[in-house]
C-alpha cells in the first residue's frame, strides 16, 4: 500500500486561505468516507482535525474544512494563523491488507 | 478525560530487545482498537499496526510484520509494542493511537522516542 500523496509545502500569509490535497486510489480515499486529517507541531504528537472526510471534532477551530472528490481528498485552512503553522497528514481506510494509510505529509507554512 | 500514556525514551544496541508501552485511561479500553504508528526523524507517519484490546486480535502492515509484535493487556489498561532484535533503522519516534474499527485515530499517546546505536 503506498502513501497517499499530498504536497510537500503549502504556504500562505495570515488571513489567506490555503487547501492541500491528498491523492490516493479508488481502493482508498476514493472508496471510503474515512478519510482524516491530522496536525503536527513540531516535537508533538499529532492531533486530528477532520474526521470522515468533513467532520470537525469539537475544540477544532471553524477554520478548517474538509472535502472530496473522487480519488481526491482536500483541507482548507481559512483565514490563516500564525498558530496553524505545522505539518498536516491525510489519512484513509483501503481496501488493502492495510487498513490504514497515511499521507506523504505537508508543511505549512505562514508567510 | 481520555489518555494515551506511553511509557519513557528508550536507547538501546542493535540486536537488544525492548517493549514499550501505551496506557489507556478516561474511557472502555475494550472498546477501541489501539494502533502503532512510526515516524523516523524527520519523515511523515507509518501505520505498522493494530491491536483489538477485547480478544487481542492483531493485524500488521507488511513492512512491519514479523519485526515487531503488538499486544495488550485489558487488566491494566495497557498496550505494548516490542521488538526482539532491534535494528539501527528502528530508531524512530513510536505513538499509539485510538480508534474504532475505522479511522480516525483520535486520541493518541505523546510518543516513545526509540534510539538504537552501538
């Protein structure tokens, strides 16, 4: 089972909106509403922003979203902060002997 | 309050072995599946594999099995993962993680920080 892809760096100023992708295979991101995002401060564990593809858990500012479509998955960071500055990782359930794949990783960066 | 506790950074010699562990606090420990997740010092995140505290079912990604072992005990709450030869490629930093059958993973522990070098 191979990472989902995602970009290596996204950048934005604060206040901008910013999406970052994440591509995988109709056997995963494609196939299935599991697909969730993850944030990552650096020397931290990671914490999840998006669950099944749009929800948001609760403490998790309205700023973050969630979307598909087909094989592609998206989150959009609005109204940028200086605090969202992290690594951000998708993930999704396959149809694999893997249950479970996570994204290449992005690196978000706040101009 | 829901927590995944892991127990403390290890520094071991290759071929040594070591198990570290995962406490699940704040909620039915039988209830939800435990994973393991690598990360290797400055890479993304692995899934290795998985753990039903309830009957002890496991399943393991490809990369991972028959290198490591996962295992729990539901009378104290605990997850373990370990490893009876480890390798230099092991050092990593190591979480757990909680979830139901399907992601997502949304609780997970503060990380054990692997180091093997002679």
């Amino acid at each position: 089972q191979s990472a989902l892809t995602q970009p290596a760096s996204v950048s934005g100023s604060p206040g901008q909106s910013i999406t970052i992708s994440c591509t995988g295979t109709s056997s995963d991101v494609g196939g299935y509403n599991y697909v969730s995002w993850y944030q990552q401060h650096p020397g931290k564990a990671p914490k999840l922003m998006i669950s099944d593809v749009s929800n948001r858990p609760s403490g998790v500012p309205d700023r973050f979203s969630g979307s598909k479509s087909g094989n592609t998955a998206s989150l959009t960071i609005s109204g940028l902060q200086a605090e969202d500055e992290a690594d951000y990782y998708c993930s999704s359930y396959t149809s694999s002997s893997t249950p479970y794949v996570f994204g290449t990783g992005t690196k978000v960066t706040v101009l | 309050e829901v927590q995944l506790v892991q127990s403390g950074a290890e520094v071991k010699k290759p071929g040594e072995s070591l198990r570290i562990s995962c406490k699940g606090s704040g909620y039915s420990f039988t209830s939800y599946w435990i994973s393991w997740v690598r990360q290797m010092p400055g890479k993304g995140l692995e899934w290795m594999g998985r753990i039903d505290p309830s009957d002890s079912y496991t399943n393991y990604s490809p990369s991972f099995q028959g290198h490591v072992t996962i295992s729990a005990d539901k009378s104290i709450t605990t997850a373990y993962l370990q490893w009876s030869s480890l390798k230099a490629s092991d050092t990593a930093m190591y979480y757990c993680a909680r979830h139901s059958g399907y992601p997502p993973f949304d609780y997970w522990g503060q990380g054990t920080l692997v180091t093997v070098s002679s």
